[in-house]
C-alpha cells in the first residue's frame, strides 16, 4: 500500500501533541469523539521535552548542589561535591521518557489515534500529514491547533547550537560552561543562569529594559535582585546586546559605554513566537493578528468556526497550564457542551532563586484600572518555616479592592511559592474577600501562613479604619 494514496477522515484533528494538544485529545476522546492527533517530534512537545520538565529536573538538581554547599552553619559538611554532568543528562533523560510514556498510554487508554508527522492545512476541512512512512490527507469536522511557540532569535546573534544556544539547547549541555552571557531578563533566562551558575558557571545576565521580568510587580523583583548579587550573578539592565566575537559578546551598557562580556556561551532567551510556519492557515481561512498569533474567542474559535487554537500560538500567557486549559473548553465546545475561556485569572510562576508567583492584578494595575487600592504584605523573615528552610527572603503581597475587601491580586516571592499559586487563583476565582483569606486556617508552621498574614494584615488596617470613622462620628 502506498501510503501518499490515504484518505482518512476523522471527527477531530488534532495539530500539536504538546500540553495543549493531547489533554484537548484525551478530552474530547472521552466526550465520545473520534480524534486523531498529530505529531510532529514527540508527544508532550516543548514543554515536555525542551522546557518545563527538563528546567526544572536540572534547577532541582542544582538547588540541591547548592544548598549542600551552603549547609556548614547546619553542621553539614560535605567534603567534597562533584557534579558530574553527563550523568545529570541521563537522569534528566529519564524523567523525559516516563513521562512520554505516560502520555502514550493515556492516548491509548483513551483510543487516540496518534499519528506522527508535520500536519498543513490545505483548506477548511482538509490536512496533508507528511510523515516517516509517507503522506497521509485527512478530512475532519473540527480541528484544534496547538502547535505551540519556538524561540525568537536576535538578527545578529543566530542561534548556531554551539556557541549561541536557544533554552533548549541550553538544557543539554553535558558540562556547565565556564562563562554564560544571558541575553534577556526574563523568566527562562533567569531560571537557566541561575541553574548553571549553581553549578558552578560564571553568569552574567543582559537586559534591554530597566526591570528584570519585566510586568512583574518591582517588589518581588527586588527580592531576587538581592538574591542575585549574593548568588554572584552580574546584571546588565538597560544593555543591548550586540555581536559575539572571539573576544566574547559586545555590550553597549546603560551609560553609553561598550564592553566585551567573556563568552563560552550565549543564551539568546528573548522571548518566542507562534509556531505557524508551514501550518497552511491561510489555506484554511484562519486569521492571524499582528504579531502572527492566531486570533480566537472565548471558546477558542477562529474566525473559521470549526477550527480551534489553543496554547502559545493562541497567543496570552505563553503557559502550559493555560494551553491545557483551552484544550478542555475547545474539547467541550466541540462535544456540544457549554464552555468558555470565563477564568479570573491564569497563575504565573518563575522557578528563580527565590521562587516567584502570582495570580491576578498587580498593584499598579489594580489602580490603572480605576480601583482604591489596599495592600497588605507579610515578610518570610517572620515565617517560622522559611527560617527552619534556612531560606527567608521573600513576601506574600495582597492587593485589594479597599471599600469592597475584594482580593484583586496575590503575589509571591520565596521559597516553593510555585506550590501556593493555586490557592491564589482559587481566591480570585471563587470571587474572595480578605476576610475569606484572613479567616482561613492555614496549618503550621508552613509556607502557606504568609497568605493568611497578608490578609490579617490588611483586615485590621480596615478594622483600624472603621474605628476610626466610628470614633469622628461621634
């Protein structure tokens, strides 16, 4: 049988086996659908494979190497600790794999058809799937895109997997190099320079604004700045990166004076892009906007509307968790369910040193948007479990609606925050009050108690308020 003759139809196709993608497959599967999701590299996508899961086995590996090595005032000396990083790589690699598998066998379990190539669109209801065995054409009745992002590049630093590396690249590298230049202040590059210099690289980080993270709220930010230094990480702001050389990576610095920042390695993490390259939209009627991401409602739809994108090349958040999430509304749309893309607010979390999360408005957001604002902090150094974690730099920041209590926003900075920025966004979700968090109980000694403080801290200011209007009007 040649396989360029196939003709295939089938229910749902499915572009993109990343996040996104295979919990829309495994959804609509289960809501009685007949789904077949392609793939071009491997199921699980970027996420799985070159970025959230392989950062965070080598930032967990590093923190453990670090934290040894920080552990004599404990009185735990390690005489001597070796990183030995090609076996890091395969430990790595191992994660990579049982997850994979698991997501094969939750394709199977729920009768996916999986089917590994490039997918293009040729028109509204028609995809040609170039793969391994040959070419295969499938005609659907509803589609979902969700082929994700790939790195944005520099012009004049091209990514050569060698000397400039994107984050994937990054994640590889059997050794540390001695010097790492990271071009962009933002949450990927963080996390890698952090990790490699944890490992023992010297680490200088490049960015062209004047905030690292930029949009991230500047309190928290000046929590890692600190940690930062004290890590012996070197931040350029207000740089722009020029060309490498042999000398190292050109740098016109905030003062107007040029420098050559030592290289073994540059990190180019400015960013991403949708991945429609190739993907044949246009064929299918699919709109794009400005900036070549695809344009969609609350359900997910684009302006054809039997095809869906979810995820990054959906544009928004650039999240995992967010892509999943369109994937079971798009998922429900199609089985006739009512859903909709209605959420409060989509978490953010930064696996820096301190951790960083949030959920909601910032402060200087929640007053753009017209609202009088009350905000209520507590400091990790008074938190009996940071102190037993040895690891006390960090807040907890509420800000509120002040005539209402609303909680507007809640933002994190400290150590495992990235497990507390659920309840965050439950309170934004479920519509809570600062009383609502104030009145939790919160068990101790934990890292979760900072939310609670927050909140009390603000309860009594109101309290402290009311008392006061009281007391003036009698």
């Amino acid at each position: 049988m040649v396989m360029g003759s196939l003709r295939t139809r089938t229910e749902v196709l499915i572009i993109g086996g990343g996040t996104g993608g295979y919990i829309a497959a495994e959804h609509a599967a289960k809501l009685g659908k007949e789904v077949t999701l392609v793939e071009a590299d491997k199921l699980g996508g970027t996420c799985l494979h070159h970025g959230c899961i392989p950062s965070k086995a080598l930032i967990s590996s590093a923190d453990l190497v670090h934290r040894l090595r920080a552990a004599e005032d404990r009185g735990i000396v390690a005489a001597e600790i070796r990183v030995d990083g090609r076996k890091l790589q395969e430990w790595k690699q191992k994660v990579l794999n049982r997850l994979e598998s698991g997501i094969k066998t939750l394709m199977k379990g729920a009768d996916v058809n999986v089917v590994h190539g490039r997918a293009r669109l040729t028109g509204p209801r028609e995809a040609v799937v170039e793969g391994p065995d040959g070419v295969q054409t499938f005609t659907f009745e509803q589609c979902i895109v969700a082929t994700g992002s790939v790195a944005a590049g520099l012009p004049h630093l091209p990514f050569d997997g060698e000397r400039v590396l994107d984050a994937a690249a990054a994640l590889d590298l059997a050794e540390p190099p001695g010097r790492l230049v990271v071009v962009g202040g933002g949450y990927i590059g963080l996390e890698l320079g952090i990790l490699y210099r944890k490992l023992g690289s010297e680490v200088t980080v490049v960015e062209a604004t004047g905030q690292l993270l930029p949009g991230t709220d500047p309190d928290l930010v000046n929590v890692l700045m600190r940690k930062l230094r004290r890590l012996g990480v070197t931040v350029h702001r207000n740089a722009r990166a020029g060309t490498l050389t042999d000398a190292g990576l050109e740098v016109q610095l905030e003062d107007g004076r040029a420098e050559v920042l030592p290289a073994d390695k540059v990190l180019v993490a400015v960013g991403r892009r949708p991945n429609t390259e190739g993907l044949g939209l246009e064929a299918a009627g699919v709109a794009l906007d400005e900036r070549g991401f695809v344009r969609v409602d609350e359900q997910c739809r684009t302006r054809v509307p039997h095809i869906f994108a979810i995820g990054d090349v959906a544009g928004g958040p650039l999240l995992a968790h967010k892509a999943g999430h369109q994937g079971r509304v798009a998922a429900e749309v199609i089985a006739g369910r009512p859903s909709a893309c209605d959420w409060a607010a989509v978490p953010a979390v930064v696996f820096t040193d301190p951790e960083i999360a949030w959920a909601g408005l910032s402060e200087s957001e929640a007053r753009e948007r017209g609202y009088e604002v009350a905000v209520g902090k507590f400091l990790y150094t008074a938190s009996g479990r940071a102190l037993t974690l040895g690891e006390t730099d960090g807040l907890v920041k509420v800000v509120a609606d002040r005539n209402t209590g609303l909680v507007l926003g809640i933002h994190l900075c400290g150590p495992e925050v990235s497990e507390l920025a659920a309840e965050a966004t439950l309170a934004l979700e479920m519509g809570a009050v600062v009383e609502d968090l104030a009145s939790t109980i919160h068990p101790h000694p934990t890292l979760s108690e900072g939310i609670a403080e927050a909140s009390l801290a603000l309860a009594r200011e109101a309290m402290a308020a009311a008392a006061r209007e009281v007391a003036r009007a009698r």
